[in-house]
C-alpha cells in the first residue's frame, strides 16, 4: 500500500468534482473547489474520520469493498479505478467479472434524476448506486445488498409486494439469476449466489431446477408504501455495454394517484412518519 500516492489521488480526485456532479446542493460558498471530505464519506458510506486519514496517510488498509465505494464515490473510470487497487496493493477486479463498480455513465444519469426513484442494479441483484428517491421507495439503503438473497432469505422482504405477485417475482428471480449463471459461470459472484440459495431455500431450489432462464424487461411494479399508499410506477430500465449493470428507474403518469403519491413522497423524503417503528413493515425489494 502505497499511503503518499494513495493520499493523493484521493485529494486530486475530490477536488475535481463539483456538489452539482454528484447529486449534492452546493450549499454555503466553499472555501476550496471539489468536494467536501465529509461528503466523500457520506457518498461511499464510510466514516468522515476514516477517510480524512486515509488522504492524511494515516489510514489502515481499506478493504475491497471499501476501494469499490471510493471509486463510485470519486466517479473514477474503469482505469482510475485499478489505479486505485494498485495503490492501496490489491489486485483490480478482473474484467467481465462482478466488480461493483458502475460505469460513470449510468452514475452521471442517476446523479440528475432527483424526483424519481432511480438505482443501479448489476445483472444478478447486486444494489451499486441509489438515489434519494430510490432510499425513500424501499425504506432505506440497500446499497452493497442483493435483492435476489433478500427476496429468497430475508424475512419480510415481501410484506409491500401484493401476494399475488410474489411468484411472478420469484420466478423472475430465479431465471435470470440463471441466464447470468450460464454466461460468466466463472464469476464467483453469481456462483457463490447460487450456491448458497439452492443451500437454504427450498423455493429457490424448485425453480432452479425448472431452468427456466429470462432477461430482464422493463414492467410496471405495484408497491404499498407504508406512508403515501399503493404506488403503481412504471419501470424503465437503461443497459450498460455488456449489460451487466442496469439503470432502473421507476415513474408514475401524470393524473394518476400513483403520480400524486410520488411527489408526496419527494417532498417527504426520507423522514419517518410511522407512529411506531416496530410497526412498520420491512422494505420491499423488486427489480424488473
């Protein structure tokens, strides 16, 4: 691990980004160009203290995942992004493979659609990128999760999806998982998934075996929001090259109730208007 050089790459890579590139408000006048080390945090979810160290040379080494949100944070390009493994002694995520990290393309889309949910979504349920919208609709952020293991293993994860459309999702599911699978199946990440599905959900297991295999499309997705009600959105979907990551984003026609919901939701943001917390129902998860 390379401490000078990491710590400046950092800083050069922070100081060329504006508020506005990222989604943030610019807020007060700043005293320095490029973004705050606090907001560098806040976009790679880390602490402020850890990062600070990091660009003072002090920091311990940052694990894979942690380079991973670095270079989502900093928007660094594919290369910029190995730059950084090298420097910190790690090896760069191999091409073709599960890297986690989103094409700056789709990050530049996400970053200026503030008042519809929108994410970045890899081919097999990886979560890389939210917007604020996105962490109102499912009632956090579940950047770093996967939405296949938590609609198969998670207790709750169906409880905003109507009963009704539960095998649909499941289904969908499980046979794109397995048009990824048969595409990269030296991909550790998939693998790892499938194994350890087929391992802990008989469900998952019964429909792995149907071989059923589907690529995902765009449909529209109902779901029950614990504050503004029935959402039925319609859901868009923009491909990277390889299509192996997946812009989704999810509107509501002008008119509807769905559309009137929508912005109450904008405006409510991420507050927590529930009366009791243990109350409410766990966050649902779908993907197209």
């Amino acid at each position: 691990m390379d401490r000078t050089e990491l710590a400046d790459f950092l800083r050069r890579a922070r100081s060329r980004l504006a508020p506005g590139d990222v989604g943030l408000s610019a807020g007060p006048r700043r005293r320095t160009p490029g973004l705050r080390r606090e907001e560098v945090a806040q976009l790679a979810g880390m602490s402020t203290d850890y990062y600070t160290r990091l660009e003072q040379r002090r920091g311990s080494h940052p694990s894979r995942q942690m380079l991973s949100a670095l270079a989502r944070a900093l928007r660094l390009t594919d290369t910029e992004r190995d730059h950084l493994f090298h420097l910190a002694g790690e090896e760069p995520p191999r091409p073709g493979g599960s890297s986690g990290h989103v094409r700056p393309g789709l990050l530049l889309i996400l970053d200026r659609l503030h008042d519809l949910p929108a994410m970045v979504v890899s081919d097999w349920g990886e979560v890389l990128a939210q917007n604020a919208m996105a962490v109102a609709l499912a009632g956090g952020d579940h950047t770093g999760t996967n939405l296949i293991r938590s609609w198969f293993t998670v207790p709750g994860t169906r409880d905003l999806s109507p009963p009704e459309y539960h095998e649909q999702h499941a289904r969908a599911h499980a046979a794109s998982l397995r048009a990824v699978f048969a595409a990269r199946p030296d991909d550790p990440g998939p693998a790892a998934l499938v194994a350890e599905l087929r391992a802990t959900s008989e469900e998952f297991e019964a429909l792995w075996k149907s071989h059923d295999v589907l690529a995902r499309r765009p449909s529209p997705k109902r779901f029950l929001h614990p504050v503004v009600g029935l959402l039925d959105l319609d859901c868009d979907v923009l491909l990277s090259d390889g299509h192996s990551q997946q812009l989704i984003v999810h509107s509501a026609r002008p008119g509807t109730p769905a559309y009137e919901r929508l912005e109450l939701l904008r405006v409510i943001g991420l507050q927590d208007l529930s009366p009791d917390p243990q109350d409410q129902p766990p966050p649902h998860h779908t993907i197209p």
